[in-house]
C-alpha cells in the first residue's frame, strides 16, 4: 500500500492505495504531521503504482475549491460486510450537492428499520469524501455525526452547497 498526500484549501488530506483500489482517505489536517525524509520517493511510487492517483490528487483539490468532482475511482472492498458495503455503495450514489437521511439509505437497501445500523457503517467510513457520508444527515434536518466532527460536516455540505432544509420538505412528503 501507498499513501500519498495533498495539500487543499480544506488542508492536508492523505490517500492510501492497494493494486485494489483507494483503502482510506484522512480527512484535512492543517498540518501535516507525518512528514518523513521519504514521502517524496514515497508520492513519486504511488503515482506510478496508481495510474489514477494524479488525477484524484486534482480532484482532491478541484472540490476543496468548490468545483463539482464525481469521485468514481476504484475501492479496495477488502475487510467490508456485505451489508457496510451496500450501505457505502449506496451513499456513493447520493449526488453532489444532495443530502439524504440515515432512514432515507436503510429504506433504499430494503432494511426501513435499519437507519442506527447505517449510522453506525457510516461512523466508521476509511474513504470518506469519495464515499460522501457528510451527505448523510438526520431525518428532521439535523446533521447527525460525522468522524471529524459536525464542524468539517457542514463545512463539506456548504462547500457542496447542499441544502438540508430542501430535502426535509421532500423526505417529509415520503419522496
């Protein structure tokens, strides 16, 4: 596996990559604390190792600056339940821009009482951003919990633009 790290507006955020796919994304850090004399040799192997990796890292930098960026690149699945998997699978589909309810993806999996269960795979997301649980939030609008906090949380959906009071008045109405 290789890690790689890039610097965006948001702050540091790392990638870590098998012959699979993206394993972990590490959330914005303002500074980067893993500094090491060998990270350079290390970023050079990875975006030779990763044909996609210079193209994420740009991604990675376009959506910190607001630019709209569908993040459909491989995934490592490896160490995922069938059910985590599903669940991620299904919160990757939810659109730039667009939040939905904990209820909302358990419903759409055919589990409608499984929302704390889908709260719970979110909670423990390696790739988040790629696999947005940030446009997860409560049924009643609320935000719900996020791994680094509700402060990065809504910080993503503003930079998204997205609109929780819109999808109440949907989810609200059974839509």
């Amino acid at each position: 596996m290789q890690a790689v790290f890039v610097n965006t507006r948001l702050g540091w955020i790392g990638v870590t990559a098998s012959s699979r796919g993206i394993v972990a994304l590490m959330l914005p850090q303002k500074k980067l604390e893993t500094e090491c004399p060998s990270k350079k040799s290390v970023e050079r192997a990875a975006l030779r190792a990763f044909p996609f990796m210079d193209r994420l890292l740009n991604d990675l930098i376009d959506y910190s600056d607001g630019k709209k960026v569908d993040f459909y690149y491989p995934i490592d699945w490896s160490g995922y339940t069938p059910f985590q998997r599903a669940v991620l699978e299904k919160v990757r589909q939810i659109p730039y821009g667009q939040v939905r309810s904990y209820r909302w993806v358990a419903s759409q999996l055919g589990k409608p009482g499984a929302a704390q269960a889908v709260g719970q795979v979110l909670k423990r997301n390696r790739i988040p951003i790629i696999l947005p649980c940030h446009r997860v939030i409560q049924r009643d609008g609320h935000l719900g919990g996020f791994s680094a906090g509700t402060a990065l949380k809504q910080k993503l959906l503003e930079l998204e633009r997205a609109r929780a009071d819109r999808f109440m008045k949907r989810d609200n109405r059974g839509k």
